[in-house]
C-alpha cells in the first residue's frame, strides 16, 4: 500500500488495503464481487472512487480501494458553499464517514455476505489478514485506538506522519492484522473508522441506527469499548437509545453526588466575572465566537451596548443566531451582532473597542500565523483589553494523555512558561501590560486545565 500524509496542496484522500493469504484466497474476489481484471471506478458528487487489485494468486490476494474528495465541489449547490472554511481549514483529513459510505458502496456485496450461490461457503471462512488505513484524524490516543480493534482479536500498528501543519500530525495510518473473515473485517472498519475520527459529513436517522446495528451484531455486543463506540457512532441522545446495543446506565443519588461543571463553563464564567469587574465594558469582540455560547452570557453584562460575534463558519453563525434569537427579548439582554469574518482579514469595524476575547481560539491556528494576527490586534485593533483563553499542555497529564492533544484540530499545546513566552513577543512594541490566571480545577504541581491571559492597554 502506497501510504501519503496529504499536504496543503492536495486534494484530500483516504485509502484502505485489504491483503489475504492462504489457500483459497482468489476466492475475495468473489465475496466483492470485483473482477480483478477490472478496474472499478466511480464518480460521484465531489468523490472518485477507485479500487483496483495489486496482487492476486491463489495463495495470496490484494486490493487497494482509495477516495479522493474535493471539498468545494461536495457543498455546491448546498448552503454551505459559501462557507470560507473550505478555504481556511487545513484539517488533515475530515471525510472519514465519506470514505465509509464509500466503502459500504463499492463492497456492499462482501460486507452484506451476499455473493454469488456457489461461492456463500466462502463468506464465514476466515483468511490470515492485514487491513490498512488511513490517513485518518483523531483524538483519541494510540493505546485507545488499539483497544477499539484489539478485543477481536487484531494486532495493531499505527504509523503517524509529518504534515504541514505540525511536527507530529494527528493524522495516522492503522494497520490490524489476524484471523478474520472479510465480511467481518469491513464490518469493524465501517463501524470504527468514524468512531476513530469522531466526525459525521450526512444527517444520522433511523436508517443510519439499522445499519449500526446489523454491522455491529455478532462483535460489538460483548466488546469492553461498547458504549463508547455507540456514542460516537450515533451521537445524539435520541438516537443512542434506539439502538439494540445501548445500556442505560443508572444515574447517581443527584443528593449524593454534586453536579459536574463542565470546563468550557467555567471559562465562561471566567470571562464574565472579569469583564463585569472592567470600568469600561460598552463595546465587545467575540473572536472566533464559534455557536454564541459565550457571545449569549455576554449579552447579559450589565453595562455593554454594542457586542460583534465574529465567525467564519455558516453553519455556526446560523446557529449562534438562533441562540441569539432565543435570548433576545429577555430582561437586559443585548443581542450581538453576527459577523462573517475571520482572525487572517482586518476588520476595520473590529477597532478601538473595550474588550476583545479569543476564548480558546489561537491552539486551532497554525503557530507561525499567530505572530501577525495579534500584531492586527495590537496595532490596529488596539482594544483597552484583550483576553486570551488557551489548554495548559502540563495539566494534559492529569487527563493521562500522554503525547495526544485535547481536539484533533489543534495545532498546538502549550505549557504555562511557553505561552508567557509568546505573550512577551507579542506584545513587546505595544503599550499592553500583561497579567495571567488559571481556570479549572488546579493540581500540583501541573496548575489548571486552562491558562487565561489578560492584556491591558497601559494608561488606560
């Protein structure tokens, strides 16, 4: 298999090699119902997909199928195509549910166990194995995923790569290996490759649940990840419940146990308090404001008059104008105004305002565009405060993380003193002073999960 970490350049894609040796192998051919001599190529809306066979004997079989996805050509038509996203993100790799209806597609025949009448003995017959693929993006450890394949039996070996983006991608090509039959192998791939990825690109409904279900049967009911798999396969509490493999767990004494408060609540709550607190409070920013949760809590601040939600996704804009939607009308309630804008473009009706708040925004950007962005804040800009939410990287060890980050789509974590020392190169030809706190719950000696920076214009 020809394994390719893309970069900023190509077009986004995903492959899978599935490789049987033994007697009878020629017989997969069959069970997918591609004849080798053949290649098969489809075209579909903002996809290509192409498998072909790279090895076939009758003790040994390989194929390759991959799928190109252009991002632009797959929202046309759609409300999201004037999205500038598709322009701005340089995720690795986010279609991995694209490449599995791909897969459920192309080898519908093998997956279902549905081939030809003389050829059905072959379906429950189980080859000496390997499967790879990849690239795929995730947020869950190495060890994690070699617990989603390890329980039937696989051994696992993961490879990750270099991207434009960083050092270390966060993209990675898995490869199992064992006994197993090849319905079953592509049953645990087009159930796991999502839950690794943890992204849906289609609407999840009742046909989605049969599906989960009926490729699950026989594997996932006695599997220790279980409930994991079912929510991030599933995701919605609605739709968890339908399925046949979930479990309702019993809730806690609520008099017993204390309510958990999440930590993107706190940070809230954080900037809140300290915005309250300013003396000059009339005008906010809320940059890269994401759905308006925060934009909402600043909207109730007693005092402000004016509060701009930027954001460059429309998806997340229409969502925060529901949200706004929702509160407007409520007792001293401001409605911010939603703004289609991004960190990278100058905004001339960002400037001279009292507050501006990235609130867990910069580890999202790639490291070396940090550097002119907070200059356009300092220089132009220039609000009287500016505050700033990031991960501390020490704290990930308490979360026993290990070398992985929080999100897959961060670039980067830092440690208390790295991001001090970002601060002070930021700022050193602007007349901003400079003071920092922890949210969350502090352990020694790691500090808190969240470090908050505050920059203040001097003379103000």
């Amino acid at each position: 298999m020809v394994k390719s970490f893309p970069n900023e350049s190509e077009v986004k894609m995903m492959q899978l090699s599935l490789t049987v040796r033994g007697q009878g192998a020629e017989a997969v051919s069959y069970l997918a119902a591609k004849n080798p001599n053949n290649l098969y190529e489809r075209g579909e809306k903002g996809l290509t997909v192409r498998l072909v066979y790279t090895a076939f004997s009758s003790e040994e079989v390989q194929f390759l199928l991959y799928v190109k996805t252009d991002a632009i050509n797959l929202v046309k038509n759609s409300p999201d195509y004037y999205d500038i996203t598709h322009y701005i993100n340089d995720r690795e790799f986010a279609a991995s549910s694209i490449f599995v209806s791909a897969i459920r597609k192309a080898l519908g025949t093998a997956l279902n166990g549905k081939p030809n009448e003389e050829y059905a003995a072959w379906v429950g017959h189980p080859f000496e194995m390997e499967l790879i693929f990849g690239p795929i993006a995730s947020d869950l450890r190495d060890p994690d995923l070699e617990a989603l394949f390890s329980p039937m039996g696989y051994r696992v070996e993961i490879e990750r790569g270099k991207s434009f983006i960083r050092e270390k991608s966060t993209a990675r090509f898995i490869t199992i290996k064992g006994n197993q039959t090849v319905q079953n192998a592509l049953k645990h791939v087009s159930i796991l490759i999502p839950v690794i990825d943890n992204y849906k690109h289609y609407f999840i409904d009742e046909r989605e649940i049969e599906k989960f279900d009926r490729y699950g049967e026989g594997w996932l009911e006695n599997h220790p990840l279980k409930a994991l798999i079912v929510k991030r396969s599933l995701r919605f509490q609605n739709m968890i419940s339908k399925s046949k493999f979930f479990e309702k767990v019993p809730k806690p004494d609520d008099k017993d146990v204390a309510p958990r408060v999440r930590l993107n609540d706190l940070r809230y709550e954080a900037i809140v308090n300290y915005v309250e607190a300013l003396p000059k409070r009339e005008t906010i920013v809320d940059l890269g404001a994401g759905e308006g949760k925060l934009s909402v809590q600043l909207g109730f601040i007693e005092g402000v008059k004016e509060i701009f939600s930027v954001e460059p996704a429309n998806k997340s804009r229409l969502r925060a104008m529901e949200r706004f939607e929702q509160a407007k009308g409520k007792r001293g309630f401001i409605e911010p105004k939603s703004i289609a804008g991004s960190l990278f473009y100058y905004d001339e009706r960002l400037n001279n305002k009292d507050v501006i708040v990235l609130c867990e925004v910069i580890e999202h950007i790639d490291e070396n565009r940090l550097a002119p962005i907070f200059e356009t804040i300092f220089k132009d800009y220039q609000p009287r405060v500016l505050i700033v939410t990031t991960p501390n990287q020490e704290y990930n060890v308490v979360y026993e993380m290990d070398d992985a980050m929080r999100h897959s789509d961060h670039r980067f974590e830092w440690t208390r003193d790295e991001f001090r020392q970002k601060v002070q190169e930021w700022t050193k030809n602007y007349p901003y002073q400079v003071s920092f706190q922890g949210i969350g719950e502090e352990h020694q000696p790691y500090g808190h999960p969240t470090q908050m920076a505050i920059f203040r214009r001097e003379q103000e």
